[in-house]
C-alpha cells in the first residue's frame, strides 16, 4: 500500500495519463477523477470523487480542492496534469496570439492555480506531494513545430523548480514529470499517419511510443513516501528521447 491513507488529486483526470493515475492509485487512495473514472476507480476498491473544474479558472481551482478536503478531510498529493496541445500550435510566424494565449492559460496558469489553492491545503495536512506535468520538449525543441507547447512546459518546469525550492522546508515537494512521446491521444491526433509516426519514433531509442500507464507509475513514484527525498527534479520518462540526438537504426 503505497499511497495508504493518502487523498490525491488529480487534474486532467479523464483521459490519457490522469485516467491511468486514477486507476494505478486507486487501490490506495482517493483521488479526483471525471465521473467514469471515479466509477472505475470505486469499482476498483478505491475511493474517488469526480471534479468539474477547469484548471484556468481560479474559482475552479479553489473548489476543486476545497471538494477534496471536504469530502476526505485533508490533500497530500496534488497532481496538476491537465493541459492542451492546439492543433493550430505551430512555428513563431504562425501560431496566432489566440492559440498562444490558450495555451498559456491551460498548461502554465493551471498548474499555477493549481498550486495556489492547492499549497495551502497541502500546509494544512503537513506537507505532501505536487507532480506537475511538463515534457521532454521542455527540455529539448520538438522536431515538429508546436511552439506555445513548448515554451508552456518550459514555464511549468522553470516553476516546478522554483516551488521545490520555496516550499521544501515545509514538507512539500515538487516535481515536474517530463514524459516523452506517448501513444495517447492528445499526440497520435496530430502523428495520424504512419509516415508522421515514423518521423517522430526515428528520435526515440526505444522506437516506440510510451504508454500512459508508464507515466503513471512514475507519478505513483513521486506521490508516495518512496519518493521522499526526490525534490525539484526534471523527472523524464521519456524512452530516451532526450539522451540521444538521434537513433541508430
Ligand atoms: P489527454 O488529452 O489524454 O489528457 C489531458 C486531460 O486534460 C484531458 O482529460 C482533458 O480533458 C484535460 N483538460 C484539458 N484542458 C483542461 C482544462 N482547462 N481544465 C481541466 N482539464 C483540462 O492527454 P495526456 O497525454 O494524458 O496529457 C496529460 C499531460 O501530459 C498534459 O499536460 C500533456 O501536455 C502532457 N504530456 C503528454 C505527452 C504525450 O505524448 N501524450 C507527452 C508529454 C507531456
């Protein structure tokens, strides 16, 4: 039991690597998951609850968590995993302010609001665990152009940093998850076909795709105690993406 006792939740819960962390945890603990997922995860003998809320909007944020500590009576682990990739994402020239500005509000402010209201909560329980989740491009440029992507994740591991820092006194840690490719649908919606798939899988060393499940064990990592004295690191689970500048083959 890795995570007994702990209440967990998670943004982004529906689908891809939120769905699987709801599922991984939840023989464990409670979690915030959307409502089919909640029914999987009780289903599954754990505890969940699901949570309406869009991260880039502050009132959201503050009732999201507040619904967690209402209803299991404290929060240890925050995961801020929710976040966009436009499909009109492109080069500086193209990318329009709209797509820059959505962006930014998702993936850096939600993770920010995320924080805000979710810090408090973790003081009041005497520390715990934030798992944002960043990305191998937040570490090296993705080869195909998806610019606000980028730099959006450049901002929450810059961030992520920043709070393990302010924060590690207090029992908090904070650590920004950097998966590499995974065969989710938020990426196989733009590599949707073979010739786009085999373009991306040339730079990954393994020469496949992750799966989301490997993300979320990663996750299960950094939210229980095995993770305690793990702060402030750029945590990539990335098959090698970012050790190699290319593949032999
Ligand atoms: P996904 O699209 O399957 O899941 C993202 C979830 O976030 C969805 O459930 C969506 O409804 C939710 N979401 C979107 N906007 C939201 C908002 N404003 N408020 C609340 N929820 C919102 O994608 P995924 O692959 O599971 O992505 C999860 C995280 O992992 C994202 O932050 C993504 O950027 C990151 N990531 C994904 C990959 C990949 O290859 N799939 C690689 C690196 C990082």
């Amino acid at each position: 039991m890795r995570l007994q006792n702990k209440v967990a939740l998670i943004t982004g819960a529906g689908g891809g690597i939120g769905r699987e962390t709801a599922l991984l945890f939840a023989a464990d603990t409670n979690a915030g998951p959307n409502e089919e997922v909640a029914a999987a995860v009780n289903a599954a003998g754990g505890n969940a609850i699901a949570v309406t809320a869009d991260v880039s909007k502050a009132a959201d944020c503050e009732a999201m968590i507040k619904a967690a500590e209402d209803k299991f009576g404290k929060l240890n682990i925050l995961f801020n995993n929710a976040g966009i990739s436009h499909a009109d994402d492109d080069d500086a020239i193209t990318t329009s302010e709209e797509v820059w500005d959505l962006t930014f509000q998702i993936n850096v402010k939600g993770v920010f609001l995320g924080c805000k209201y979710g810090i408090p909560a973790l003081r009041r329980a005497g520390g715990g665990s934030i798992i944002n989740t960043a990305s191998f491009v937040a570490i090296v440029g993705a080869a195909t152009p998806q610019l606000a992507y980028t730099a959006s994740k450049g901002a929450v591991l810059s961030m992520s940093r920043e709070l393990s820092a302010i924060h590690a006194r207090e029992g908090i840690r904070v650590n920004a998850l950097c998966p590499g490719p995974l065969y989710t649908e938020l990426l196989m919606k733009y590599l949707n076909t073979e010739e786009k798939r085999q373009r991306r899988l040339v730079h990954i060393p393994m020469g496949r795709f992750g799966q989301a499940k490997e993300i979320a064990y990663a996750a299960l990592y950094l939210a229980s105690d095995e993770s305690s004295f793990v702060t402030g690191s750029e945590f990539l689970v990335d098959g090698g993406i970012t050790a190699a500048y290319t593949t032999p083959l």
